[in-house]
C-alpha cells in the first residue's frame, strides 16, 4: 500500500468511526494496562475559601508545568479550572509541589464569559492548556456555550490573547448539539499529516453524550471524525465525557468518565498510535464512596514530579463538584 492510499484509508476509517483491528471489550480492572494505582490525597484547596466561586462547584481541572517555559511563573505549576455553571469563568491556582496546596490566582477568572469583541456567551468552561513548543506558548482550549470550543494564546499563562474558533457543532454531522470538554495533546499521526490529537465530548438529539476526536497539523485548524471514538453502550454506561490522552508501554489510550448511574468511574480504552483500536479495559479509577468524590470522578489531568505520578481530577457529584488529587501508589 502506497502512503497515499494509506493516508486515506485511514481517513476513511476516522470518518466512520471503524476499528481496523477489533477486540474484545476486557473485564473491568483496577489500574489496567500498567498504569499505576492512584489514590487520593487531598483537595488543591479549600473550595469554600476563594475569592471568586460564584456557583460553589468547580470542574475540569488541568495542571501544567512553568519551568523552563514561563518567567517568573508565580509557582512551579499551574492549575486551571473553573465553575460548569454560568457565568463559568476559567481560573487559575498555583503551586511549587503537585502536592499541593494550591493558591488562588487573585484575579480571577483570567478569561470571563464576555470577550469582546470575540463573543458573548452565557458561560465559558472546562479549560484545557497544552504547553506549544513551536510558538513557546501556553494555549488554551475552553468551550462556550457548549456548542463552540475556542482558543487562546499566553506567553506568560495568565494574560491569554483570543485566537479564533476551533471547534463547533456545526463541523459534526446534522443534529449535533454539544461539543465541549476538549483536550488536546501532542501526537504524531504521520498517515493524517497530524501533530495534535483532540478528544471531547459530543452529543445529539439522542441525548446521549460520546467521545469523538479529531487532529491538527498545528493545533489551530483541524479535521473531526464524523463519527465517535467511543459510545457509551461499548462500555455499558448511559453517557461519556471528560476525555484524556494518555500513553504507556508504548501504546496510546484515553481516559474519560461515566454517569454515576453506571459507576461514576472513569474507564480506559487502548486506541493504539494509530487511533485504530476499540480495546476497552474497563475501569481505569474508582470513586471515593464518601467525601470529596461521593461516588464519581472525572476528567482527569496527570503530571509527574520526582519520577512520582499525579491526577488532578473533578471530584463529586455533577454540579457539587471540587478539585481533588491523587498519587500514584
């Protein structure tokens, strides 16, 4: 096979959602495909304690190293997050240790649900920042309203300039109603001329939320599958949200979260370098039946300091939710 016909095969095949290689769905696992075990910590701080939290529930954190990429940084990470109701509002926190604590960003929301002249929405959520090397940047990835997720661009992490649209319902088939909760990694498609990989939640008139996916030769303009990385009955839940990339053992996965009616847990599923593979394995993390997960967890964000492995993750139930951390064990 030429790489031009390879090339688009494998277009086609993300068009329509297929798996080149199909295996079956295995047992659900604690920590599977060599991951670590992660268990919890400690809140990044005391919810009730800061200065702007105008719902009382926050969601999708995101942490990001600032060494050798930020001057000056306030600490050694950064942790963003921010409310899922309106008005929204993504924030910042900061610390020297994944470990935590974190403290509040004093001005926050860095970015507010009115931007003019760019938009004027009734909340902007669920930030994602990815460290761009080729433009030595911070970017961030936020929906609002959940039909659009945009881009801005920061040198410095705190004050981000708009960029423009970079997804929106109307790029997915007729009926699409919701694209949000995106996150965008690094990741080499050779065959699709791709650099970036992003991941988000979809959903439709049936009102049952998916995964779908789409890639970028720069993380700016980018084409969708037009059909789901993964749907919910695959994996027995009723909706799926809160993708992440990861990578171990020389194979690709993502990581993303299901109703608490189905567990609250997040699953796993191996998607291969390729995006390929369907290889569903089951549960990835457990909730906390108490405090602070109350019996779900969700969109999770990793990190490592010291050769120790971290996940930031949205603690507690939907709309009461607040910003947790787990170690490796």
């Amino acid at each position: 096979m030429t790489e031009l016909s390879r090339r688009a095969t494998l277009k086609v095949a993300a068009g329509l959602g297929l798996a080149a290689f199909a295996v079956p769905a295995l047992p659900a696992q604690a920590a599977p495909a060599g991951f670590p075990d992660y268990r919890f910590l400690r809140t990044a701080f005391d919810k009730s304690a800061l200065k702007y939290n105008p719902t009382g529930e926050l969601i999708f954190p995101c942490i990001r190293g600032t060494v050798g990429r930020v001057r000056n940084a306030l600490g050694r990470y950064y942790l963003y997050y921010a409310p899922h109701d309106a008005p929204g509002g993504i924030c910042l926190a900061y610390a020297d240790s994944l470990e935590g604590p974190f403290t509040e960003y004093p001005a926050n929301p860095i970015v507010s649900n009115v931007w003019a002249p760019h938009y004027s929405v009734s909340h902007v959520s669920s930030p994602h920042v990815m460290w761009h090397a080729p433009t030595q940047e911070m970017w961030l990835y936020f929906h609002g309203e959940n039909t659009t997720t945009r881009l801005a661009r920061s040198s410095d992490g705190i004050d981000f300039t708009y960029d423009k649209v970079v997804l929106s319902a109307s790029m997915l088939p007729a009926g699409t109603s919701e694209t949000s909760y995106a996150r965008v990694f690094e990741h080499s498609l050779p065959a699709l001329g791709a650099k970036y990989v992003m991941v988000f939640m979809i959903n439709n008139q049936t009102n049952r939320r998916t995964i779908g996916w789409g890639w970028s030769a720069g993380g700016r303009n980018w084409e969708f599958a037009q059909e789901p990385l993964i749907r919910p009955e695959e994996v027995g839940a009723r909706d799926i949200s809160g993708p992440s990339v990861v990578k171990r053992n020389g194979s690709t996965y993502v990581v993303y979260h299901c109703n608490i009616e189905a567990g609250g847990s997040m699953l796993i599923t191996e998607v291969g370098n390729d995006f390929s593979l369907r290889r569903h394995l089951g549960v990835f993390h457990a909730p906390l039946p108490g405090a602070p997960d109350n019996g779900r967890c969700a969109s999770a964000s990793f990190g490592t300091e010291n050769g120790v492995e971290y996940m930031f993750y949205e603690a507690g139930a939907r709309l009461e939710g607040s910003i947790a951390i787990a170690r490796a064990v």
